[in-house]
C-alpha cells in the first residue's frame, strides 16, 4: 500500500526598508522608493516577498493579500476610534488621567 504525504513550503517576508546585505540594485530600488514616498506624501512603500510550493496562481495569491489588507484597513479603523474616543474622554473627563487619581 503506498502512503501519499503531502508536501509544501510557503514563506512570507514584509521589508520596510533596505537590509543591511542588500544588493546594490536593491539598495538603489530602496532609494526609488522613499523618494516615491517623499512625492507621494502620506505613504508607505513595503515589499512583499514569498516563495510557495507547489505552485500558487498568482491570482489566489492577489486575492489573499487584498484580504489581509482589508483585515488591516479594519484593524487600523478601530484603533482610530479607540483613539477618537480617548481623545474624547480626556477633555471630558482629564481627571481620570491624571497620575494618582483615586476615586
């Protein structure tokens, strides 16, 4: 009887920056970037490096990371609120923050 065992590799890196053993074609990439960012104004430029096994389509991988960024756009949404409403709380009620406050 054969045994069938499944095989793959997947890894998933995000840089924000240039890396200390970056190829020089890398670190001019790098540059180019920040300097889009800096026109931009607002922006942040990642890359988004993977390696999967057995072959993915490059449209399911398209699908999974516009799902994550929609995970972080949700995530980055309710920190804001949570921020706003902090804000909020502060001015009404700044006591409360204050250091040594009892009730």
């Amino acid at each position: 009887m054969k045994v069938y065992k499944p095989e793959w590799h997947c890894t998933f890196r995000v840089n924000e920056g240039v890396e200390e053993s970056a190829s020089w074609k890398e670190r001019i990439a790098w540059r180019l970037r920040a300097m889009a960012d800096k026109l931009d104004g607002g922006g942040r430029t990642i890359r988004i490096d993977y390696s999967i096994f057995p072959r993915v389509s490059r449209q399911d991988i398209d699908s999974c990371l516009g799902k994550g960024f929609e995970v972080t756009q949700s995530l980055l949404t309710q920190l804001a609120h949570q921020a706003a409403c902090e804000d909020v709380m502060r001015d009404a009620k700044a006591e409360l923050f204050e250091e040594g406050y009892h009730h």
